[in-house]
C-alpha cells in the first residue's frame, strides 16, 4: 500500500448502526480507501506494477479478490500519487456527480459550499467557479478563508469559527443563494436553508457536524424554506455513481493537468499516525484530502 485515505464516513463504519455499508466490527481490519501497487497477481486485470485504488483498508498488504472493489489507475507523468485519491478520485467524482447530477449551477447562479476547504468541498467549489457560478466557501478559521478566496478563486468565503458567521453569509450571498453543496448540517445548514432562492437545488453529500454525536441532533430547523421555495434536495452516495467516473475524468482530468483545478492535500507520513489522524477531519487541521504515506511508498 502507498496511500489510505481518511474519510468522515470511516467515522459512521465504527458505530453499531449500519449506514450505506455494515459497520466494521471489532478485530476487524479498517474499512478504507486506498491506493497500492500490484506486487504478485493471478488477475491478467490487475498484473505486477499496476497502480490500483479500491477498499484496501488499514492496512500496509492487502490480500484481495475479485470481490473487492478494486480500479486500476494510470500512472500520469507529472501527477502525483495523491491526486488519485484526491482531485481525480472518488472525492473528485463525490463533487463533480453532486454538482453535475443534483445542483445542476448555471452561469452566475450563486453556489454555497460548506467545508470548502476540505477534500469534497475544495474540488466542488473550484468546478462550479469553471462553470461560471459565484462561489461561497464556508470554512473554519481566516486561514482556509483565505485559501478559498486567493488561491482556488472563490468570491468569497464565511468563516464559520467567527462570532459574526451569521452576517458574513448574508453580506457573501446578497442575491440568495441558488445551489447549497451540504457537507456540514447543523446550524451551518440552517442558516443556508434560510437564504435559499426559488427552485434552490441542495446537494446533500454529508452531515459532518453531528457524526461524532452519540445522539442525532433534531432539524433541521428551517426546514420550511424548503417547500416555501420550492426547493430539490437529494441526498446521494458516490458508491452509486462509480459508472459516472469515465465522463467525470473526461472532463475534471485535464483541468487537474493543466493546473486549472488544484488538488489540495494533507499527507501525513506513517502507518501508525492513521488513528490520531482522523481526528483531523473533526478538527478541522486538514486542508483538502487528508490521506497517510506509508513508509515504503
Ligand atoms: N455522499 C458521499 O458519497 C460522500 C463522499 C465523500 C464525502 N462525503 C461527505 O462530504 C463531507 C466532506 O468530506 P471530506 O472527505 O471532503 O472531508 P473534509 O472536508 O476534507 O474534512 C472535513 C472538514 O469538515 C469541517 N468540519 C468538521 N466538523 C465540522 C463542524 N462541526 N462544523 C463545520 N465544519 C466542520 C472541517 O473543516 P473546517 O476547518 O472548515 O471546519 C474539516 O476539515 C463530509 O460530510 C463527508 O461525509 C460524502
């Protein structure tokens, strides 16, 4: 294994309660996605030297069959290794099929993200700035702020850590707001579903906020603004919409080459450092996709 990406969801995998997939038991290796090359092979798909990515696990070997969910991935000059579980992995696909299937943004419509400094969030943001929408990134801290605004284009960003979160969306979104990427829930949500226009789309891709609660928090709160409005929400997995990948690389792969779109992430060296790691997610210490080197990679 070269690569193991930490992902919220890994958080959902350890509780008792199934979510898309069954949990993950105790003694049980990891669920997680990862990238590895091919060492010894009886599958002509997959022969020595291969790059692959798939459900590998916390793991530094991966022993593995045709049940498991497993891509090869080209190695492209110039492209690092992180960017295949970045910007031109299933977190680049989670943003381009919410965006292109569900919030559907039109040139000059305003576009909200939350975590929009993160893995999802980064991606999404800077496809709906190419197609021509306003972005507002909501992001913790003045740091990612600036991030969102300098470096990947945005047209503003909310700094949700700031007493003044609340004032800063309204002043960012002076015309409402016509697409929402949910990645956060929670009050963010809320104060977005209030500032939703006519015929709003909400991209519902995660609910970050409460998933280290041990209870569900009620709400959402302004839920109403959804039916006054008219509003399309849905919620998606990107399990779903692997089939989706050869039209989402057509398009976000040579945007990634070129250096039009930036594949941000955090790479933190060492097997071990994976349990401390995750908390980053929770934290917020990530910027992009958060994935742990192994040492021989
Ligand atoms: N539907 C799908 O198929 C799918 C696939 C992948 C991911 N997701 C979802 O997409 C979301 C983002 O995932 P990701 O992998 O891209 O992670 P990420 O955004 O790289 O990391 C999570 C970020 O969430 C923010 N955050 C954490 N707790 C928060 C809170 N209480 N309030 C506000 N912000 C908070 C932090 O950023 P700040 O510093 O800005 O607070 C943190 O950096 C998650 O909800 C995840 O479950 C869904």
């Amino acid at each position: 294994m070269e690569l193991i990406s930490l992902d919220p969801t890994n958080r959902g995998w350890l509780n008792e309660t199934p979510t898309y997939l069954p949990p993950v038991g105790i003694g049980e290796v990891m669920r997680a996605v990862g990238l590895g090359r091919v060492v010894a092979s009886k599958n002509l798909r997959y022969p020595e030297g291969q790059l692959v990515s798939g459900l590998l696990g916390w793991q530094e070997w991966a022993v593995i069959d045709d049940a498991t969910m497993l891509l090869p991935v080209p190695d492209v000059p110039g492209v690092p290794l992180t960017a295949h579980l970045g910007a031109l992995g299933t977190t680049g696909l989670t943003a381009w099929v919410g965006l292109t299937d569900i919030g559907r943004p039109q040139p000059g419509e305003t576009v909200v993200v939350s975590a929009a400094g993160g893995a999802v969030g980064s991606v999404a943001g800077q496809i709906a700035k190419l197609r021509g929408a306003r972005v507002v990134g909501i992001a913790g801290g003045s740091q990612k702020c600036a991030l969102l605004t300098d470096q990947l284009h945005f047209d503003a960003a909310v700094d949700h850590r700031a007493a003044d979160w609340r004032h800063q969306l309204e002043k960012a979104t002076p015309d409402g707001i016509d697409v929402d990427f949910e990645n956060v829930g929670g009050e963010i949500m809320d104060a977005v579903f209030g500032r939703l226009n006519l015929r709003a789309r909400v991209v519902l891709c995660g609910l970050i906020s409460a998933y280290n609660d041990a209870e569900w928090p009620p709400g959402p709160t302004n839920f109403p603004a959804l039916l006054v409005q008219r509003v399309h929400l849905q919620g998606f997995i990107v399990l779903d919409h692997l089939d989706r990948a050869p039209a989402f690389l057509a398009e976000v792969a040579p945007l990634v080459h070129s250096a039009q779109l930036q594949s941000l992430e955090t790479v933190i060296d060492g097997f071990e450092e994976l349990p401390t790691a995750i908390n980053m997610l929770f934290d917020g210490t990530n910027v992009g996709k958060l994935l742990v080197r192994l040492a021989h990679a």
